[in-house]
C-alpha cells in the first residue's frame, strides 16, 4: 500500500501528516505499507518527514502572489511561466512511476502539482484545509479532491457534500506531557502563574517586541516559556539580559523552537498560553484544555488566521487581540485580569476541551485505511 503526501513546506502542513502517518501505522501495521512525500524544498520538513520513514522528494512549485507590486508581478510571471509547469512535469512522471494507491494532500501552493498530476493519473485525492477561510489553491484543488476533511464547522467555499468535519489533525504524543517533567526540563520555579508564549514555526517578532517592552512587569507577575523563533533568539536573548534583574532571570525560559519533547512539557505546564491563531497551534491548545490570548497574523493570506481565532474564540475558550490594538500594558493589563479571575480561566479552559478534536488524525486515517481496503 503506497499513500503519497503533499503539502506547501510549512510547519503547518508538515505536522498533520505526521500525526496522520502515525495514526495509519498504528491501524494498519503491516510490511507493505509505504509513504512518500512529494513537494517544495524544505529543509525542516524534509527532516521531519524522513524521521518518520516517509520517503521526500522535492519539486519546482509556484505560486500567485496578489499583492500589486512590480517585484510581486515579476515573481508571478516567472511561476506561472516556468516553475509550475516544470512541477507539473516533474510530479507528473514521478507519481507514473511511483504508482501509489492514493494521494493526500495538505494543501498550499507547493501541493498544486502532485495534484493535478494524480488527477490526470486518475488517483483518488483528499484534502484537509486546517482554516476556516481556504486560501487560493485550496480553493481551485478542492475540484479534484474526493473528500476534503475540514477543521472549522464553519469552513467557507466548498461544497457541503465533500466536507467532513474532523478538525486539526494533532500528533497524539503531543498530550503526553506532565507538569513534573515540565518542572525538571524548563527548571520552572512554580512560584507564579506559568505563561507560554508561542510565535509559530518561525516566531512572531512583533510578539518579541511587545514582551520586551514589559518583560520585568511580567515576570513580576508571571513566570514566563517564550518561544521567540530561530532567527530571533539571539537579538531576544541579549535584549532580555539588558531589562531584566537578576532576581527575575529564574522566572524567564527563552527557547527558539520547542520540538516535540519539550512543547509537550511547556503545554502541560501553562497555565495560559498566548499564540498566533494557526490552526495547528488552536487545536493543540484545545486538546491541551488550556485558556488563551490569539493573536492573529494581519498578514495571513485570506485573513485565515482572524478569522480561525475568532471562530475558536466564539467557543468562550479563547479572548482574541488583533495587531492593531495590541500596545504592551494592554496586554500586560489583560493578563492580570485573568488571573484576577480564576473562574474566567476555568470557563475558558473547559470551553477549549469541550471544542477540541484530539481524535482527527485517528478518524483521517481510518477513512484512508477503509478506503483502500
């Protein structure tokens, strides 16, 4: 059995495969099944993915950037012309010769070509979209698409018919932290409310910013996980040292990225987490039970992340801060009177378990699973 994956490269596509690769291994643990991956270059993905046994291959992919600029245009030109046509090609004689019994993809542009060569090639196709506002390729992959599993209840522009509503598909291993190891691996101190800040694969540096400006005022209050991204870990890390006073330092654990072993841990320890509003990081929240401030990327194509988070923060689990009215003692003051609350937290928290969908990847691979038998 040969499933072949695809997906844009991002984090966020390359995560749910995961969970659901897992989750088809555990139903269906026999020799002859086989994955492939089959998308743009993307050096952490390609990572991730092969430590999983799923075997990557990379292709030319394009897309259609519509903001008007002269250097947009130009790039626009050159992926319409050149880099889609060549992935075209390229994925076209590797699914011919890879034959494989069905193809899932995650979406995003980098998807595009394994796709309309598998529909050419008459292989049944899937689609998750993870928002609720599906982004311009989802939108035009969909038509190819068997079924098309949906995260929000609400999930615009398809059609009724091919939806499933299953959720995020989330790696089950995700759950598996305590606030002992967490305690040990971060070297919490436990003496105040423990807050995790999550800045997406890549940090958010804008988040950065507005936690330093009042980054003793928090750890006044709060002891503090930050995940600040790999490339802004070192200009996070030397500011830090400049605000903070050494009897604050033990209250501060300042991360890059959190793999796998350790956001498990950070996840069980916090009391609140405040994130950007992808729908990987939401539905982890969720399943997790924990209250949280979004904070939504403005710039997120089809304004999915706004509206993800204010989807999620309809649940009552959730409070949402956009960009714009994001200034720092706003936030700082909204984080006090949380906690001020103890019942809002409880309310939020149970809202969030009560919305989660930890079972998705299971119910993604058991349709895959009873299809191909």
């Amino acid at each position: 059995m040969k499933i072949l994956f695809t997906g844009g490269g991002t984090g966020g596509h390359v995560l749910p495969i995961i969970a659901i690769s897992r989750e088809i291994r555990r139903i269906y643990p026999k020799k002859d099944l086989q994955f492939f991956y089959l998308g743009p270059k993307d050096e952490f993905g390609e990572m991730l993915l092969s430590q999983e046994g799923i075997k990557v291959k990379a292709i030319l992919a394009g897309k259609i950037r519509r903001y008007l600029e002269w250097k947009s245009l130009f790039q626009n030109l050159i992926d319409i012309l050149f880099k889609i046509p060549i992935g075209i090609f390229q994925a076209f004689f590797y699914i011919f010769f890879l034959a494989p019994d069905l193809i899932f993809s995650k979406g995003g542009y980098g998807s595009l070509p394994s796709v309309i060569s598998g529909w050419i090639l008459d292989i049944p196709i899937f689609l998750h979209e993870s928002d609720v506002a599906p982004g311009l390729a989802n939108r035009f992959l969909g038509k190819f698409s068997l079924r098309i599993f949906v995260s929000f209840p609400k999930t615009e522009y398809f059609k009724l018919e091919k939806m499933i509503l299953v959720g995020n598909p989330i790696r089950r291993e995700i759950l598996e932290g305590s606030k002992e190891a967490a305690k040990d691996l971060f070297k919490l101190t436990n003496e105040k409310p423990i807050i995790l800040i999550l800045g997406g694969s890549q940090g958010a540096q804008r988040i950065n910013d507005i936690i330093l400006q009042i980054l003793p005022d928090i750890l006044t209050n709060f002891e503090l996980i930050h995940q600040c991204g790999e490339k802004n870990f070192k200009e996070v890390r030397a500011e830090s040292k400049v605000v903070i006073t050494k009897d604050l330092e033990k209250y501060y654990h300042l991360f890059p990225f959190l793999k796998e072993p350790e956001i498990k841990q950070a996840y069980a320890a916090a009391d609140l987490i405040v994130s950007r509003a992808g729908s990987g990081s939401i539905f982890e929240i969720a399943a997790w039970g924990k209250p949280s401030i979004l904070i939504p990327l403005p710039e997120a194509a089809q304004n999915h992340q706004v509206k993800n988070a204010y989807a999620y923060a309809q649940s009552g689990a959730s409070i949402v801060i956009e960009e714009k009215n994001l200034t720092p003692h706003f936030f700082l003051e909204k984080l006090k009177y949380l906690f001020s609350h103890p019942e809002k937290l409880e309310k939020m928290a149970k809202a969030a378990k009560e919305f989660a969908k930890p079972e998705a990847a299971k119910k993604i691979a058991q349709y895959i699973i009873d299809y191909l038998k």
